[in-house]
C-alpha cells in the first residue's frame, strides 16, 4: 500500500483529530491510485489490519507475537479479522500463526474466555514453541485478568496438569493478582495432587518462605512431610522411605513455626524416634522424651542415647533418667516373679527375662559409678531408691560400693573446700575488722604550727577532720568524711562500709602531754567544768 500525502504536511503525533487525504492503488498491477479523504483511526485500522494479516500469511510468529504484545492502542476491524483468520485456521496447523493472532485479538477485545479456549487448544499441539506461547500467554491471563473462579479453577488445573511449571507461576509470581487465597490455593493444589504430586509442596515451601514463619503453612507443610515418610513406610519403599524421612527431619530442624503437638500426633506409631525426640525437647517436655528412648517395647533400648539427650538439655535430667530405669527394673522384677509362680511359663522365657533384669541391674551400677561426682546427682536420694536386694560389695567393677566411696569421697572434698574458703574469709573479715579497730584507736600529735595538708594553712579552727592515714585537714577541705582531700581514698569504701574516719573536734582530738605539744583540751575542759 502506498499512502501520498495531499494535505500539506500532516503529522500523525499533533494532527490526528484531522481528516488526511491521500491516494492509495486500488490495482497494484495497473498502477491506477485513487485518492481519497479519511481521519486517522481509520488510517490506523487499514494499517495495523494489514500487517497481521502479512505476518499471518508468511507465518512470522515471533514478528506477530512481538507486534500484538507491545502495541498499546491496536486499531483493527475485530470482526473482518476474525472472519479473514478462521479461514486461514486450516492453512495454517504447524505454526498456527492465525489463531496465535485471533488469542491475541480476544483479548485486547476483553473476551478472557475465547482467548482462554484458543491457548487450551494451542497448547495442545505438537509445536513447542506454539505450546510455550500458548501456556505463557494462558498464565497471564489467569493471574491478571479472570476474575470468576469457575472459569480460573478450570483453565489453571488443565494448565497444571499440561504444563505444571507455568501453572505454578500463576501462585508463584503474582501471588497477590490470582482470585485465591492461600488456603484456597492449597485445597485445590490437593485435589490435583494425583496426578501431580510436587505441586502443593512445590508451593507449600513457597509460602512458607515467604511468609518467614507462620504456624500454617509450616504445620501443613511438616504434615506432608509427615504423610510422605507415612506412606513410603506403608509401601515398604525402602530408599523412597530414607529420602522422605531426610526431608522430615530437615524441615523439623531447620524451622521452628510448626504446631509442635500436632506434628507429633502425625508421627504417632510410626517408629520416627529422632523426630519424636526432636519434638519433645523443643517443647520441653523431658519427661515424655526420656519415656521414648526407654520403652520397654522396644527390642533395643540405647541408654547411651537417653544418657547424650539428658546432657544436652540439662545435667539435672540425669537424676530423672536413672529415677526411670530404676522403675523399669522395678516393673520388670514384679513380671519376672509371676512368671515363676506360672507354671505355664516356658524355662526360655524365664531365663531370656533374668538375662533382662541382670542387664538393667549392670547398667543402672554403671551410671551411680559414671556419675557418681556429678552435682545434679543427690547420693542421698538415689540410695533411698536402691532396691534392697542389691549387694553393697559384690566383687564387681561397678558396684554399689563404688558408687558411695567416689559420691562420699567427692562431698567430703566439696565441704573440705567449703569450709576452707569459709575460713579464709572469715580470717580476711577479722584482719579488716583489726585495721578498722587499729585505726579508729590511732592518735595524731598536733602542735602549734600544725596546717592543714588540703590548704596548707594554719589549723586555728576549734573543728577539723583526721583520716586514718594521719592526715589532717580542715573540714571545709575535705569532700566529706571518709575520702581523705590529698590522697583521694575512700576509707569506708576499702573496709567493706565499715567506719574507718570520723571527724573529730579539736576538743576531742587525743594529743601527747609534751613540753611543744597541746594537751588533750579534752581533759583540761572536764577539769575546769568541775571547778565550776
């Protein structure tokens, strides 16, 4: 097409309310124009029409799909395209070029849902780059643009189950433009979970790190976990059983939002100790801890276990854990007499038992003799809860006597040490007291030309302060009556707030009877008073 302008200088930016005239070949062979007068939407139909219907015939998608993404104000006749397109549907069925264009139409049209059935179509062709087109495109709409949930509830599960990795980007990528909640969301990732089973994890994981820890979508996530590990047991798939279980212990280690209770109904009776006992103690719940890795249910009972977790979380769970063994000796003890009081109990059996109750007898001598200087351990207690039947000097390595000499030995060394420390305090507290005392009956020679060590100044004031160290100021010099104004230390302070200076009037201060030295004004006051 060739356009000659005639109306003197037309500008499609400034004058595009003006009607333009020009001439266009109505025959391209014969070269005969004809001229004819139009605005510019008209203009602008004429050549936005003609070049998708050029891009469609040469079966130019990227050009085409460039073009109808990035133009914001496309001017065509919908209709005559639509018409001219569905009869190049069938011309067209590896690149698809015309129903590519006719999607697009839809839905710069706003019909969500012709355009939604095309891309459906599309995507279900053999061409890959079609398909990429057409899922992205159907993604976009989806997160965008629909807004009736029947209508996206549709379109997303045959867009999951086609294409999983677009239709989780419609929940990914713009969580906050899709019509569904997250719960909404979950629900309905579930029903789809059959036929594909990552994508609910895939977006449980998703909100869990995004939401930075919220008890929902953790404890959801932990149950899937949970389920997972469940049913590969179920299944008896060993590796699958060992990745699943990986994966559990990963998340309980590694966030902590979860409902901590229901996690641990979800793996009742499943046989998931660590997990239980991970669980347990985030809860603080020692007590139920220590009663899993002791059961006597099971074959095998790993004390060292029990003995590792009680040092992890306190030296004090020592106590309770040997408290529990002890009971389990006791309950096996009672089940051992009747069985011999039975007469249909089997010989095996009752000797598999002794065997039992000798192992936990040797176990519970060993821990008095592992532990036997530990704080936490109160000898006193744990022999009032020895069974009387226990020999205090049986031969063995880890007797009960063993147990009592190291317990004893170390309290005895604990009070010998208390009572050395309490000593030398109370030897620094009576040295204090002395130099208090010392102090305080100290005297200071003042004569007549005595001044004062603050102010260099002659002491010819009835009242003044003397320190312990034998210095002697005014009281108007010194800060108060304990820090001493020239050597600034503070005598109450160094003898633990004990009285070490008071100030004493020239009255009272205690002088030497010499022939240059004051007499005590003291004495001479008390004479004169009786006189009187």
């Amino acid at each position: 097409m060739c356009i000659r302008d005639r109306s003197g200088g037309y500008s499609f930016a400034v004058d595009r309310t003006k009607p333009l005239n020009f001439v266009w070949p109505s025959t391209p062979l014969n070269g005969m124009f004809k001229e004819t007068t139009c605005e510019y939407k008209e203009i602008m139909k004429i050549i936005d029409s003609s070049l998708l219907k050029l891009y469609v015939r040469n079966k130019q998608i990227k050009r085409l799909r460039n073009f109808l993404e990035t133009a914001k104000d496309l001017q065509c006749n919908y209709k005559e395209m639509e018409a001219y397109l569905r009869d190049h549907f069938k011309d067209d069925l590896v690149t698809c070029s015309a129903e590519i264009c006719q999607a697009f139409l839809y839905e710069k049209g706003g019909d969500y849902v012709a355009a939604l059935s095309i891309w459906k179509e599309l995507i279900e062709k053999e061409n890959k780059e079609v398909r990429n087109i057409a899922s992205k495109r159907m993604t976009d709409l989806l997160a965008t643009k629909v807004r009736d949930k029947s209508i996206f509830k549709k379109y997303v599960a045959f867009l999951l189950i086609s294409s999983p990795t677009e239709g989780l980007r419609i929940f990914t990528n713009n969580d906050k433009l899709h019509i569904l909640s997250e719960e909404e969301t979950c629900d309905f990732l579930e029903k789809i979970e059959p036929i594909q089973p990552t994508l609910k994890v895939q977006y449980l994981e998703y909100l869990v790190k995004k939401a930075g820890g919220e008890e929902r979508f953790e404890t959801r996530l932990g149950l899937h976990y949970a389920g997972k590990v469940k049913e590969a047991l179920t299944n008896d798939a060993g590796r699958e059983y060992e990745q699943s279980r990986r994966r559990f212990k990963e998340f309980l280690t590694l966030y902590r939002a979860y409902h901590t209770q229901v996690m641990l109904g979800a793996i009742k009776g499943m046989g998931l100790l660590e997990e239980e006992i991970l669980l347990y103690s985030m809860q603080k719940m020692h007590n139920e801890a220590l009663a899993s890795l002791i059961d006597l249910g099971k074959r095998y009972i790993d004390f060292e276990a029990a003995e590792k977790y009680c040092l992890e979380q306190s030296e004090a769970l020592l106590a309770l854990l040997f408290e529990k063994v002890l009971a389990l000796y006791t309950e096996l003890k009672v089940k051992h007499e009747e069985m011999i009081i039975k007469s249909t109990i089997k010989e095996s059996e009752i000797t598999n038992s002794e065997k039992t109750i000798n192992a936990y007898e040797e176990y519970c001598k060993s821990f008095l003799r592992k532990y036997a200087t530990n704080e936490k351990m109160d000898a006193e207690a744990v022999i009032r809860a020895l069974p009387d039947e226990w020999l205090l000097n049986g031969g063995e390595e880890s007797s009960v006597l063993d147990y009592l000499v190291l317990a004893l030995k170390d309290r005895l060394g604990k009070e010998e040490r208390y009572k050395i420390a309490r000593n030398a305090a109370e030897l620094q507290r009576t040295n204090l007291e002395y130099d208090n005392s010392r102090m305080q009956r100290a005297y200071v020679a003042v004569k007549s030309h005595n001044k004062c060590k603050a102010c260099d100044k002659t002491l010819d004031t009835r009242h003044f302060y003397v320190f312990p160290n034998g210095v002697v100021t005014h009281t108007h010099c010194a800060k108060d009556v304990n820090t001493c104004p020239v050597t600034n230390v503070n005598f109450a302070k160094r003898l633990y707030d004990c009285s070490v200076s008071t100030p004493v009037s020239y009255t009272h201060l205690r002088a030497h009877e010499t022939g240059r030295n004051l007499v005590c004004r003291l004495l001479l006051e008390k004479k004169k008073k009786k006189k009187k």
